[in-house]
C-alpha cells in the first residue's frame, strides 16, 4: 500500500508504570515506525528515569529532545496543548489528556485511534483484536489493537533486520568479541553453559543458584543489576553491585549494569538459555531462537497464570512429551509453583536435571519457533497497515 505524499505523523503515549517494559515497548514501536516506514514520531513519557536506563542518549533534564528520529516529550502532568497526529497511539490503556482528545474530534480527519495493548497467547485476543470502540461523546473511535502469536492479531514487534544481525552476530567471533568488551567483560569461557537472568524477586532463584554451583559443568550466569540482586546477594554472602563477579563451585556470576536495548538483543543471542521477564525481554527471547525460562509479570487477580499456560500451551505443542514436560514444570515452578499466588516456587535436583537433557531439543525448537513466527506479519508494520486502511 503506497505511503501518502507527506509523512504521516503519529503520537504515541506512554506511561511507565513500573519496571521498563512500558517503555521498553513504545520506544521500539517508535524507532521502528522512524526508521522502516517513514513516519514522525512524538513520543509522549511521563518519567524518563526508566526510558535513560534502556536508551543511554535520554537525558532526563530536558522536557524535549530527538533520539534515533523519534521527537521525546515529556508528558507532564498539566498538559500543554498540541495538535495531534494522523495517528495517536494510547499504549497500554494510559488514559490520554482530555483536551488533546478533544482536539482530536476537532481535527479533519480525526486521527486513527489505536489503543495498544498487553501480548497474550490467549485465544480471546483473535477475536477482540481491531475491535472498535466509540467514543460516548465525541465523534471518535479507538481500535484496540493486539499483539500476538498467530495471524489472527497484530503479531510481535520485530525489526526488519532483526535475525540476519542476529545471526551475523552468531557467526562472528569478531563481533561477539567486541560486545564482551563493550560491556567491559572478558569472553565467557567456552565450556560453560551461558545463562542470562532477568527477573522479578524469586524464590526460587536461590535453589537455581545452588543447583549451578553444583552443577557438573561450568555455568556463567549474566545478570543485569535488577530485582534479582538481593536475592544474588544473599546468595553470595556479601553485598553485591554491577561490575561484581563471584564465584561459587561451578558458578559464576557476572553482574552488569543495565545494557541499551540493541546490546541486550546481543546478550540473548550469546546465551544457552535466557531468564526473561515482563513482555518485552521475553519477546526478544522467543528471537533470540534460544531456550527461555519467562517470569510473567505477576497480576492480583492472578490472571497471569491464564496467560502463562496459554502461552506454554502454544510453545509447547510440538516438543516430545518428556521436554515439553520439563519446560512446563519449571515455568509453574518459576512462577511461584502452586495455584496459590502466595506460594514460592521450588526447582529440585531432579527437575533441574530433567530440563538440561530436555535442552538439545529446546535449541532446536526455539529456532523452528523463532523462524515459524516470523513468518507472521510483525506488529509494527501492521499497525502501519492498518492506519493507512483507516486513513
Ligand atoms: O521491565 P519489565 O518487567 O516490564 C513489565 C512488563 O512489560 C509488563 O507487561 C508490564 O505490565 C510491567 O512492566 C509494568 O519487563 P520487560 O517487558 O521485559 O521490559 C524490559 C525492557 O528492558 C525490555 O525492553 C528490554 C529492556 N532491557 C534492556 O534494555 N537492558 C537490559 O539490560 C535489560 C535486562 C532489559
């Protein structure tokens, strides 16, 4: 479908309600709609702490500035006007100003309408994906918009270069070599079994920790400093920061300052298995073609569990029994273990030993899941498509 003559501009509105996944997403929407469709992107924060941490060039001080072609705002609290784009997107159901919704019924045309929400494998999302909803007042309609597994939803964030980077990374010594010293690492050693570990507090972290200590083969554990380093600490015996690496028996662990986005892409692709959390991470997991062991962010009415099976459901249907098997236990484990939201999860000896002889398999079944997504139209282009067909 051809572009319109002059760049479409779009609004995208994002407030960070805790963690970095908020963000995480709206500024790879952003830089993508820059950057492989031609478009101008204002994107509206409310809190740039956590946008500085996933973007080095975010500078928290200014209540403007461009970064990788997306034009930042500051979403303060008393909203200054603005004359919206051809497209406002409200991420996440944060509710936008009232007077910049009215400005968007007075526009001709009115802006499209997206409001972008949570991923879910859940088999719901198929048919509420592109509903409209129309406003009680004003001459306006919101589309909901889904991302998701199949074709039926508006797929995963996915840039267009992202796997042939990814697997020039893989064959590229060179290239792995200049990341680990771009991190101010050394290269992990060959033999160990690289894990990188993104997660919410866990109790059973602590027993994952001891079982790679005694583990028969070295484990190198990367962990971006997080809600995890408590639990480290505790692990280790010593109060811990970024930049610390401590060993115990066939552990080590390494831990880091937060990396850019690109270079966390960089360390899931070096690794055997990554320990993601969230949306986001876990989404570039699923790219990264590697084994993945996801924390799903926990909901109080317990409806992350909903989602955890339905997505275990889809990533599992086509592994052999004993694999999907281990992959289904430790996940309920990982997540807390029992049906009860209170309960901590447990990973004995035996179930650690089961997902490791599972492991052969995983490889080979993130890959195919990896290429079979993909297949899918990726999320952002289309929305972009969508738009224009609203336009
Ligand atoms: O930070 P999260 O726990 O975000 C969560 C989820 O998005 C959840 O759905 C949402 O409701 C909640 O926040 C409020 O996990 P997520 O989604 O994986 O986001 C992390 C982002 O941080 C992602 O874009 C990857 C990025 N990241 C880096 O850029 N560098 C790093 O070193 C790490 C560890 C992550």
């Amino acid at each position: 479908m051809p572009l319109p003559a002059t760049a479409p501009e779009w609004d995208i509105f994002c407030t960070v309600i805790d963690n970095y996944g908020d963000i995480g997403v709206c500024w790879r929407l952003a830089r993508q709609l820059v950057a492989e469709h031609g478009v101008k992107v204002r994107l509206w924060v409310d809190e740039l702490a956590s946008f500085g941490k996933i973007c080095a060039q975010i500078d928290q001080s200014l209540p403007t500035q461009t970064a990788h072609g997306v034009e930042v705002r500051r979403w303060e609290s008393t909203w200054l006007e603005a004359l919206p784009g051809d497209v406002v997107v409200e991420a996440f159901a944060c509710h936008l100003p009232e007077s910049f919704v009215a400005a968007m019924a007075e526009r001709r045309p009115p802006p499209v309408w997206i409001n972008l929400d949570y991923l879910s494998a859940e088999a719901w999302v198929s048919g509420c994906h592109t509903l409209p909803s129309p406003h009680p007042r004003l001459p306006l309609t919101k589309y909901f918009f889904f991302p998701g597994f199949d074709q039926t939803t508006g797929g995963l964030l996915r840039e267009a270069d992202l796997e042939r980077q990814r697997q020039a990374f893989c064959a590229s010594r060179e290239q792995q070599a200049a990341f680990w010293q771009s991190l101010g690492q050394s290269p992990p050693p060959a033999e160990a079994l690289l894990v990188s570990l993104f997660a919410y507090e866990n109790p059973a972290l602590a027993d994952l920790l001891a079982l790679w200590a005694q583990s028969t083969v070295p484990v190198c554990c990367l962990a971006p400093v997080t809600r995890t380093l408590a639990s480290i600490a505790q692990f280790a015996g010593q109060p811990l920061q970024a930049g610390d690496v401590i060993r115990r028996g066939q552990l080590e662990i390494r831990l880091l300052d937060f990396v850019a986005q690109p270079d966390y892409d960089r360390l899931l692709w070096s690794c055997d298995i990554n320990l993601v959390r969230g949306e986001d991470s876990f989404v570039r997991a699923q790219w990264a073609a590697r084994p993945l062991l996801w924390q799903i962010y926990p909901q109080a009415d317990d409806a992350h569990r909903v989602k955890l099976a339905a997505f275990l459901d889809r990533y599992c249907a086509k592994l052999p029994a004993a694999s999907a098997a281990a992959v289904r236990e430790l996940h309920r484990q990982w997540n807390g273990g029992s049906e009860q939201a209170t309960a901590g999860g447990r990973i004995s000896a035996e179930l650690w030993a089961q997902y490791r002889a599972a492991l052969a398999d995983l490889r080979g079944h993130a890959e195919r899941w990896a290429t079979n997504l993909s297949k899918q139209e990726d999320l952002c282009s289309s929305m972009v498509h969508f738009c224009l067909s609203k336009l």
